[in-house]
C-alpha cells in the first residue's frame, strides 16, 4: 500500500501563530513555566513525521507545583468562595471561546492527532464546547436533601434535623488519552470544576497541542490562577507522580485498561477516589431482518471512525447466517473504498493512526490474526503510520484478534444462527463498554439490549453522544461514568449533619 500523503498546511490564523512558538510550557497557576527538566518530546504529525511543536516532558517536581496550585486555588482566594453561578458562568465562557476558535483547534488537532477534519470540525470539538455549556448548566443544580429520621431518642423537647450536603472533593487529576484529546479532557474538566474542584490535567504526550490550547483559553475566560493546571509528559513519569501523589484527591482517567490498573495501585497511597473509563471490544450485531441499507454503513463508520482509534469502535461484527456474506462484502467494499491521506486533505476519510508504535501494535495482531488462521478479507497492509481498512473473517471467538482491544480499522466478523447464541458471543468478552444492535424488531432489540454485558447499546445506530449521556463501561471497561448529569457526581463528596434542635 502507498499513501501519496498532501498536506496542505494549516491555513487558520491562530493555528499559525500558536505553531510559530515551536516549544511549550506547562500551565501552573496561570503562567506558563519551563519545566524542571530540560528535555522536550517533539510533537509529530502521525501523518508525515514533522515536528509540529516541542512539548515540556514533565517531572516530579513540576507535578508537586501544579498540585501545590490547584490545592492553594482550592483552600482558598476568588475559586473558593465563588458561587454556583458565577462557576456557571465561567463555563459557558470556555463553550463560547472554543466555539469561536473551532476552526483552529479542529486544525491543531487533525496536525497532532492525524484525524480528518470533519471529525474534530463537526463533531468532537463542538462536542468539546457542549460539555463546558451543559455543565455550566448543572453547576447551580447541586443538592443536598433533608432526611426524615427515626431517631427517637433525642432529648425531650427537641427534635432531629438531618440533611446532607454536597461538597467538592477537592484536587481532581485528570488524564486523558491520544486519541480525542480535547473532547475527552473537556469531559473531565467541566463536571470537576462545575463541583468546585480544581484540576492538574495531564494531556498524552503524542497529542497535547490542543490541551495547551485548551490553557491559553481558560486564562482569557477568566479562571482564576491555579483552578486549572497542564503538565505536559510521558505517562510513566508525569503521569504516575499525578496519580500517585499524595495531595490530590481524585484521578479521572481515561485510556488502556492496563494502565487503568496502574492507575488504581498508583491510588492506594492516601485511598483516592478513581473513575476509569478503558478498553473495549464492542460487538457490532446485526440480525437477519436488520434494514442492511442502513446497518451495513453503520457497522463500517463504527470501526473505521477515527481509524479505528475509539474506545467504543465496533471491533466484533456478528452478523446472522442468513444475511452475513452480504453484510461482510458490504463492510468489505466500504472499507476498500475509503481514502486514506492527510486529514487536513478535504477529500481524506481516514488519516494515520497517531503514531508508527501505534502502527507498529496494530500490524502485529493482524499479522498474528493471519498465523492463527483467520483470513484477510480485505486490507491489513501499512505504509508508515497508515494502516489499510482491514475485514478479518474465519475467526474463532478465543483468537486473540476477537478478545483483546487492536484500537486500529481492524473488524473480525463472525455468523451466529440465534439470539442466544449472539448473546453469548457479545458478552464472551473481559470488556463490556459498548454495543449495538440492528434490527427492526422491537422486541429483539430491547430483548437484547438488556442482555448484553455493555455501559451503552445503541439500536440501529452507533458512537451516538452528546453531552446527556453518560459513558463508561461494565467489567473491566472500568469504573464510573463521564457525561451525563451523573458524572458530577464523580467529583463530590456527599456528608450527612445530624443536629438536635
């Protein structure tokens, strides 16, 4: 396979004068600082291997400052004593200037990431802006309730009032992966700071531009010094001393579920509180009265979204007997139809994966998918950090290739004669993150539904989001949920005061 890869540059103006300052700081207390440690990490374009920019690879020490920070914001000064309001107020700032930066931060982000720029243009980066706006919204909404007790033996002559309130929690580190970086951070950061909290974000190394972005935007909302904190860096090092460190209260994290391990044993020091949203092995299933006019380009799109490169692709299609040739030479024809280029190209629908170690695991369990038997429908070849849609048929549901997460444009596809037995399939899995099912019973649907072992199932659709809905996982696809009213939840602490009146 050879990609003729045209770039054709970024063209917005403020894309060009943020990469025109090749080396980045991180953020701490609203300034940005150099970094204890001298040794920068290029950020690349996946898609041709140019150095975009020069991120700072965070220490322990800069880690200590920026918790130091978001603790002293937290303690006290304007974030402290700011009103639900106020807080509300602020958020919807941050949606209205990302708004009127989408076009550069859509850019930044297809240059860092590789993805087309339809994806971050018109869905992640609005999507980005919508969580500040709907948690701007609930920041006025925290309650508390009055509890009608039966305690009875209070003194004579007094009563008991109970009620509970609810409180921020406190320092809250958030770290997000490579591959949708600014709306997966802005799912974290605005539940946490419309609780009151205050951040230490640690951006993935590959990906970090956007969140660097992110910074500069929240100085010019108005945040006060030390609410939010960026410290860029490599997991092992920056990473592991956020979620180990003493003084933060809380980790929300985002990415593999290995690392989501490291993550929780990392927490055990002071017993902080963990959301861990992680891997997937979505199963796709179409059932044989399924509209394939519809469920056949949905089974495609939720796979080869983003290259594959999503936490709840479709990587397991099962398809009933009666229709899976048909469905399998449709996703087939799909996925060799699609063309690959530079997501800055307006005619690309899939771009690189973020990195040739990327590249590298992904062309390694095709490779191994091939040595166990399985067949190459269409795709599977590489050239670079390009990696060819790829259909993968005679599969065996223990081959590694159905089991573990690829996060590539990788799809194994397997016949299945009843809905027990799909059943079975869809959940035979250590992930239970998401699901969707096809079909035009009702019945089947929602028989179904309720069965499979997933955090969301959609029906007759796929990837379908906003701000609303919350998402996380059953299984070892982790703990707790991002978006949706819920998620708030993840950054309070709920007391209970009993007083004799």
């Amino acid at each position: 396979m050879k990609i003729s890869v045209s770039n054709p540059g970024p063209i917005q103006p403020g894309s060009l004068v943020f990469l025109k300052s090749k080396t980045k700081r991180h953020l701490i207390n609203n300034e940005w600082i150099e970094s204890a440690n001298s040794d920068p990490i290029p950020s690349l374009d996946p898609a041709t291997g140019e150095t975009l920019a020069y991120i700072q690879a965070g220490s322990k020490t800069d880690v200590d400052a920026a918790v130091k920070a978001a603790r002293a914001a937290f303690k006290t000064g304007e974030w402290a004593s700011m009103t639900p309001a106020a807080r509300g107020k602020l958020l919807w700032k941050m949606a209205e200037l990302i708004e009127a930066n989408i076009d550069e931060l859509a850019e930044l982000e297809t240059l860092d990431q590789g993805k087309p720029l339809y994806v971050g243009r018109w869905a992640e980066i609005p999507g980005a802006a919508e969580q500040f706006r709907y948690f701007g919204g609930m920041a006025t909404k925290i309650q508390g309730a009055t509890i009608p007790s039966s305690i009875n033996y209070q003194p004579e002559g007094k009563k008991v009032f109970a009620y509970t309130s609810k409180e921020a929690i406190g320092v809250v580190a958030a770290i997000v992966p490579w591959n949708s970086p600014l709306v997966l951070t802005a799912m974290k950061l605005a539940p946490a700071l419309a609780a009151g909290c205050t951040v230490v974000l640690k951006p993935a190394e590959n990906t970090s531009l956007t969140a660097i972005r992110l910074g500069e935007l929240f100085i010019d909302a108005g945040f006060p010094p030390g609410v939010l904190n960026i410290i860029t860096g490599y997991g092992h090092t920056a990473g592991a001393a956020l979620a180990a460190h003493m003084d933060v209260d809380k980790v929300s994290f985002t990415g593999s579920t290995n690392t989501g391990r490291a993550i929780l044993d990392s927490a055990k020091g002071n017993m902080k509180k963990v959301t861990l949203e992680l891997g997937g092995k979505s199963p796709v299933v179409i059932l044989g009265d399924a509209d394939l006019d519809l469920a056949i380009p949905g089974a495609a799109n939720a796979i080869f979204f983003n290259g594959g490169q999503v936490c709840i692709a479709g990587s397991r299609l099962y398809a009933h007997r009666s229709v899976f040739d048909k469905v399998v030479d449709g996703v087939s024809e799909a996925a060799s139809a699609m063309k690959l280029g530079h997501g800055l190209n307006p005619t690309t629908q899939m771009g690189p994966l973020v990195s040739a170690v990327q590249a590298d695991s992904v062309s390694g369990f095709i490779e191994r998918a091939k040595k166990a038997g399985a067949s190459i429908v269409t795709g599977g070849e590489r050239d670079n950090c390009f990696i060819s849609p790829t259909v993968i048929a005679d599969v065996k549901q223990s081959m590694e290739i159905v089991q573990e997460e690829v996060f590539g444009p990788v799809i194994t596809c397997t016949a299945f004669d009843d809905i027990s037995e799909v059943t079975d399939l869809s959940n035979n899995s250590q992930y239970g993150l998401a699901a969707s099912i096809w079909t035009e019973s009702l019945s089947s649907a929602h028989r179904l539904a309720a069965d499979i072992r997933a955090g969301t199932v959609w029906i007759n659709s796929h990837a379908m989001y906003d701000a609303s809905l919350p998402i996380g996982g059953m299984k070892q696809s982790g703990w707790g949920r991002d978006s949706g009213a819920q998620a708030i939840e993840n950054y309070l602490e709920e007391k209970t005061v009993c007083a004799i009146i």
